[in-house]
C-alpha cells in the first residue's frame, strides 16, 4: 500500500505541475481560448494510461509457471532502470518549469492553426508519460508483495490532486525541490528492492543461478510476514533471507544510484 501510494502520489502530482503550469502560462500570456486543448489533452491522456493498463493487465494474465514468474522478474526490472532514469533525470532539472515554458514558447510561436495541435500534443505526450511510468511501477510494486489493494494508489491520487490544486489555485506554498528530493531517496529504495526481488524472481524460475541459495537469515529479529518486516516488504523489497545475488545487486543497485543522484544534484547546485 505503501508503495503504490508513493508512486501514484509522485506521479500524479508531476502531471499536475505540467497541467497547472500550461494553464498559468496561458493565462499569463492572455490565450485562454487554448484551455481546451489542455482539457482534451488530459482526458486522452488518462484515457490511453487506461487502455495501457489494461493491455499490459492482458498481457500478465496470458502467462502461467515458469513464464509467469521469469514476466515478472523482467518487469520488476524493467520498472527499476526506468526509476532509474527518473530519478536521474530530475536530479539534473535545474528549472524544470522554465523548460517547460521554453517549449510551450516554441509551440506557441509556430503558425496559428497548428498552435491547438501542438499544444494538445504537449500535454498528451506528458500525461501519457507519467500514466505509463504508474502502470509499469504498479505492476512492479504488485509483483513485489502479496498486497494488491488499490487503496495506497487511490489515496494516493486524491492526495496529489489535492495538492496540485493547493499549489495552483489554493496559494498553497512547499518547496517542490526538497518535497522530489525526499522522495527520490525513497524511490531509490524501492527501485534496489525491485532489482533484489526482479533477480529473486529469476532465480526461482531456474532463469538465473542461485549461487548461494541462503546468504543469511533475519527472520528471527525481523520476520517478513511480521507489522515491520511487512512494510519493509512492500516498500523496500525487504526479503529476511536472500541469497548472494539477489544480495549484490540490490547493493550494487542501491550504491549506484545513490552516487548518480547526489553526483546530479551537485553539478545542478
């Protein structure tokens, strides 16, 4: 629950600071008629997320045994290089919202009959980004524990709405940079605990060898099936007692990410 809660609540609220930026920018710039290509382009957006979950929720159920299990190891995978590249690429963001407005400028400043068009575009392309970036990570998160309520991600989305419309319209005032930086330390997590857990999987559909069956045994002090060890399950793909692989590439993972992320930031100063 937790981790699809985290995950809608982040993307959504990405979508809206793209959809509250347009509109602002339009208003600013006194070409409210273009409001409705915001609108449409959002609803087609959510709309194509939909059909995407729908097609990949599909595609999951066509697999049985050993291909179900090897399916989702590649998408837990799959799920933490994209993290990956997520993260990354925000670190480096020095002022995501001044590119934005740089490109909605260059749409702006084409021809008249195509600035609908390609301000609809613009936005479609964002929304469709962020829905598929949720479907992936969701799938991702639901392969990772036995917990499948939609609960953390319906939460999560009114929270993200809400405070999308706080920030837009409510005068509402955060610093968006700590609120993505703190955040992306906890996807970094999560994105090591679906690598673990991705070459977990692989492993116990024969893909990949084990090695070292059982590095160590934590279940006495923390059992997963336990309150705590739940949670850390679910989030962090906490496993009581992995094997060496599994072991190395979720510290491997972890190091990795945490050195690129920090080295980002400090260059966008």
């Amino acid at each position: 629950m937790l981790a699809s809660f985290l995950i809608v609540f982040r993307e959504t609220l990405e979508a809206a600071l793209v959809i509250g930026l347009v509109l602002g920018y339009l208003t600013r710039t006194d070409q409210r008629r273009l409001r409705s290509a915001v609108w449409l382009a959002t609803a087609a957006g959510i709309a194509a997320s939909v059909l995407g979950a729908f097609l990949f929720q599909r595609l999951a159920g066509g697999f049985q045994g050993r291909a179900e299990e090897i399916f989702e190891g590649v998408t837990m995978l799959l799920g933490a290089g994209l993290l990956t590249t997520l993260i990354v690429w925000i670190a480096g963001q020095n002022d995501a919202a001044r590119r934005l407005e740089q490109r909605l400028e260059a749409r702006m400043t084409a021809r008249p009959g195509s600035r609908y068009s390609g301000l609809f575009l613009l936005v479609f392309f964002s929304i469709l980004r962020e829905g598929v970036e949720t479907v992936l990570f969701l799938a991702a998160a639901r392969f990772n524990t036995s917990d499948r309520s939609l609960l953390g991600a319906v939460i999560g989305l009114a929270a993200a709405a809400l405070l999308g419309f706080g920030l837009f319209r409510g005068g509402l005032q955060i610093s968006l940079r700590a609120f993505f930086a703190a955040t992306s330390v906890l996807l970094i997590l999560f994105g090591a605990g679906l690598v673990g857990r991705g070459i977990h999987g692989l492993q116990e559909a024969r893909f990949i060898p084990k090695i070292v069956e059982r590095l160590y045994d934590l279940n006495p002090l923390l059992p997963e099936n336990g309150i705590a060890g739940g949670m850390a399950k679910g989030l962090f793909g906490y496993n009581a007692d992995p094997g060496l692989l599994e072991t190395l590439s979720y510290v491997l993972y972890l190091a990795a990410n945490a050195a690129l992320w920090a080295g980002r930031r400090r260059r966008r100063g």
